[in-house]
C-alpha cells in the first residue's frame, strides 16, 4: 500500500515538473476557473430565486434577475472560453514536452533491454499514454465548473429545506460507494488491456514492417493465425470492460431511479404536511439530475486520476524510472579522435553465460585498413557493436586514442564513427532527408559527392524527383543494393575518422562491388576503416586480415602472408576462386 501510495505521489511530482513550465498558462486557466466557480455558486441561487418569483407572480423582480441572470451568463461564456483556450495549450505544450523526453529516454535505453521487448511496449507509451496524461488537464477543465456549479446547486437546496439536503447527501454517499467500487475494478481490468494492446501493437508494427517477407516466406496463414488470437484476446479484453460497465450501469442507473421515486415520497409527505411549498418542491425536482450529477463527476475524476497514475506509471517508467536500464558513458570529450583504437583481454557474453568474444586482445593503428574474416557467429559484428558501445563488455577494456570509452562522452565514441550495416535501416523519408539526418546543413555539394562515391549518384538522377524522392518505410523503394549504397552514402557525409563496413557489400552485384571497393581504397590511408567480409575478394588490398574462431583472434596478417602461412584461409580463398570461375 505504501509502494503504491508513493508512485503516485512520484506520479504527480513528475507530471508537476512538466506543469510547472507553463506556469503562464496554468496561471491564467486558474483565474478563468475561479471567476467560473463564482459564478457557479451565484447561478444556481439566482436561477431558484427566478423560479420562486415566477410562481409569486412578481413579474418586475423577474424581469431584474432575469437581466442579471443574463449577464451572468454571459460573463460565464466568456471565461469558459478562456479556461478552454489556456487549458488546451497548457495540455498541449505539457503532451509535447513528455514526448520528446520520452522519446528521447528510448534511444538511451541499453540495446540488450530493447532486444527484449516488442515494439508495441514503447509505441503504446509513447502515443497513448503521453496522451492520457495531458489530457488530464482538458477533462478537469471540463469538470471543475461544473462540479463547482453543482455545489451551488446543493447549496440552493440546503437554503429551501434541510431535510431534502440531508437526504441528497445520504443518496450521494451511497451512489459514491457503488462508483468507487466500479472504478476499482475497471482499473485493474484497464491495466490488463494495456498490457494486451502493448503485444498487439508490436505484432501489427511487425506485419507492416514485414509484409513482404511474409508474403515471400509463403507465412501469411501462419502470421495471420498469430495475429488472429491477438486480435481476439484484445477485444475479448476490452468486451470484458464494457460487460463490467454495462453491469454496473444498470445497477446505479436503477438505484437513481430508486431515489428518485423516495424523493417524490417525501415530498408528498413534506406537502401534505405544510412542510414545503409546491414551488420549492419543484425547483428541488427539476435540479435532482444536477445534484447526482455531481456524483458522476466527482466519480470521472476519480476515474481520470486512476487512468492519469496507470498512465504516468507506464510513461514515467521509461523517463525516470530504473525499470528499463540506460546507457552510460563518460564525461571526457574529443572533439576529433586520431583513430587508433585497442581491444585488451576483452571478454563479452549477450546472455551473461555463453561468451562471444573469449579474452580477445588486438590494436589497430589510425588510418589502417583492417579486415575481420571467419564463420557466421564467430564474433566479428559483435566486435563493431562493442567498439560503438551498443554493449557493455563484461571484462578488458577498449581504448580509443588510449583512452578507455567508459570514460567518454556518447558524442565522442558514436560522432567518430560510422557502422554500414549488411541490412541497413533507411527511413521513411526523402533521400536528401536520409542524407541530412545525420548533418544539419549539409550542402547539395557535399550530398552529390557522398553518392558519387557510393556509386548511387547516377540512379538518383534517374528517378523523377531525384534526392527528392520518397524510398517508404526501411527503403522498401529500393533494391537491397541500393540501401546498402545510401547507407554509404550517409556515413561518408559524417566524414567520421573510423568507418565500419560490416557485410556492407554482401547484397551488391560483382561490378557495383568493384565500384564500391575502389571507394574504399579511395578513402584508406585518411580514414580508419574496419571490414567484416565473407567474400575474400573484398579484403585482399587491407593493412591486416585477422581471422576470428570462437570469439578468439587466431591469425592476423596480410593477404599474402595468410595465404602462405594459415590453411584455411587458403582454403577458403581457393574456395571463392572456383566459384567465381563457375
């Protein structure tokens, strides 16, 4: 109880460090809304005093508060405006800022936390959740006045008969207890939905993302079927919530309707006792809505608070909370590192049991051109995914420039260095975007040169709206060449010290490969350039080979020493001779 009693005072906190920002606005909406609550105490008098005067028959006193009433209205209009106006830009700048701050607490979230989740679990958060939590503001703006007006309301009752306000009070608790048990229960099924809609959410982002596989793989039956009880489960979940609503909507609908039937009781009784005029009867009938209305609201709030503290636990989760671990890095900075770089007695184990890389230990000099060769699963991407800090090793050290990366900035280790991914992400944008993603104020000068480089500059200028051109979600546009040449593109107008090729050219045809070897060659001797490669043919020309087994480095050499002094790479550049001679 205590836990649960802290993170939502946690809740508040953090949604309150967000408010406090827009204090003008907040400040402003809080002024509308007082001058709105006193005008919600007054309306409600006035409105019963207009209705006593009417069956008096004092036409004159009716005409006067009538033209009071008027104004009184009128007044109220025109702060509601202006409470919905602040409120909605309060709501609004408060939804952008925790969108931005969430969204920019998942990219610092530790790459082997989000291997372990879908998709689904931090859109959901993102766009729903955010949502609720702003929207809070909007529904209490709707609410407060009109709570406010319906104390006025019971007010007026409490002036024309004690009796009947005593009895509104009894008939409030008593819808109240059944509200609140609802409210409990709904909750506790919401955060079940949630939890259903966070899977489905990410197994539909994984059908757009990969209907073509799924169509190619002959798996859409299969897919579909998966998809089918997801589908199924959530509307199941959500059916289960209206049941529940519907259920107790019945029972607090017939309990109203109940007090109803008593308030006319005692009212029959009160009026054949002379204890109560018909008049004040009539105006205690006609606000009886009002009155339980104010129970309903009182119960919405509660209702939003519930919704706002499931939303902001899940939102808060990801920007403060230790729930889902985030990267960290040094405080030393290098604006422009030399490159060179050093793995010792680097140990490193994806599951914390199987190790990747066994007590691996090499140096690599800046400008150097090294190559990683050896079987799928070896270790070599994990040695690119390391140098990047997408992980953390478990034991040695990586030095850059001599200097451990634990020690520098995020800027310093990923700004200084480019990976070309085998399958990279391109995104849903145009190619010049793509391009300037990763440089502001890049010139079309410096864009042209990249591509020209990337061998990719002569298929641009072939398509009709050339670097204007839109290439869909993960370059669906493009061949797989082509995304492999744009992302060449884009590291090369990084103009980082150390670029990382890894399998960058495994999708590429023999004579756009040769296009981008000579790429390659252009840029050795200036850059600090790494290759992972199957094909032998790519890494002929590099400083050292080194060949990975086992997470271990077991040769390093030239090509022409490893071809003289280690079999099996013999074997396996003999190997790719005879298949290109076939």
């Amino acid at each position: 109880m205590k836990k649960k009693k802290k993170e939502k005072n946690n809740n508040l906190k953090n949604a309150f460090k967000y408010a406090i920002r827009y204090k003008k606005y907040f400040i402003l909406y809080f002024i509308s809304n007082i001058l709105l609550a006193i005008i919600g105490a007054i309306g409600p008098l006035l409105s019963a005093r207009e209705l006593l005067v009417l069956t008096d028959g004092y036409l004159k006193q009716l005409f006067y508060i009538s033209i009071i009433i008027l104004c009184v209205e009128l007044t109220r209009n025109l702060c509601n405006c202006l409470a919905r106006k602040y409120s909605q830009i309060f709501a609004r700048e408060v939804l952008k800022d925790i969108q931005i701050d969430m969204a920019n607490e998942v990219l610092k979230i530790e790459t082997a936390d989000l291997d372990k989740k879908s998709s689904g679990v931090f859109i959901d958060r993102l766009v729903k959740d955010t949502s609720r939590i702003s929207d809070i503001f909007l529904q209490l703006n709707m609410s407060v006045t009109d709570v406010i007006t319906n104390i006025g309301i019971l007010l007026a009752i409490f002036i024309i008969n004690k009796f009947i306000f005593v009895y509104y009070v009894i008939a409030i608790i008593l819808i109240f207890f059944l509200e609140k048990m609802r409210i409990k229960k709904y909750n506790l099924m919401d955060k079940e939905y949630r939890h259903h809609a966070e899977k489905t959410t990410g197994l539909a982002s994984e059908l757009v993302r990969g209907v073509r596989d799924i169509k190619v793989l002959n798996a859409s039956e299969s897919f579909m079927k998966t998809t089918k009880e997801k589908i199924t489960d959530l509307n199941q979940e959500r059916y289960k919530m209206s049941e529940m609503m519907r259920k107790y909507s019945l029972l607090t609908n017939s309990t109203r309707d109940t007090l109803d039937f008593i308030l006319i009781l005692i009212a029959i009784y009160m009026i054949s006792h002379g204890q109560i005029t018909i008049a004040s009867v009539v105006i205690i009938y006609m606000y009886r809505g009002r009155v339980f209305n104010l129970l309903t609201l009182a119960s919405q709030m509660m209702e939003w608070y519930k919704d706002f503290n499931l939303s902001a636990t899940r939102v808060f989760e990801v920007i403060d909370s230790n729930t889902f671990r985030k990267e960290k890095f040094g405080k030393k900075h290098i604006d422009n590192i030399k490159g060179d770089f050093e793995f010792k007695n680097v140990s490193f184990s994806y599951d914390k049991k199987q190790k990747v890389l066994d007590n691996i230990s090499f140096k690599i000099k800046h400008n150097e051109t090294v190559s990683f060769v050896g079987k799928s699963g070896a270790g070599k991407t994990t040695i690119f995914n390391l140098l990047a800090k997408m992980y953390d090793i478990d034991d040695g050290e990586i030095l850059i420039d001599g200097i451990n990366i634990k020690e520098l900035d995020c800027d310093s280790i990923r700004g200084n260095l480019s990976i070309i991914t085998q399958n990279p992400y391109i995104f849903n944008m145009s190619i010049k975007d793509n391009l300037m993603i990763v440089k502001e104020g890049l010139t079309e000068e410096e864009m042209i040169e990249a591509c020209k480089t990337a061998m990719l500059d002569d298929f641009i200028q072939s398509l009709p709206d050339k670097y204007d051109t839109l290439v869909g979600e993960g370059g669906l546009s493009l061949s797989g060449g082509q995304r492999q040449r744009l992302a060449i593109a884009r590291a090369l107008v990084q103009k980082t010290k150390i670029i990382l090729f890894d399998e960058a050219t495994s999708a590429l045809d023999n004579e756009t490969q040769k296009g981008i070897q000579d790429a390659i060659n252009n840029m050795k001797d200036d850059y600090t350039i790494l290759i992972i490669a199957h094909r032998l043919s790519t890494v002929i020309n590099s400083d050292k080979i080194m060949m990975v087994d086992n997470g271990k480095i077991v040769a390093t050499g030239t090509h022409e020493e490893l071809l003289k002094n280690n079999k099996e790479y013999k074997n396996l550049y003999d190997m790719e001779l005879k298949k290109n001679q076939n």
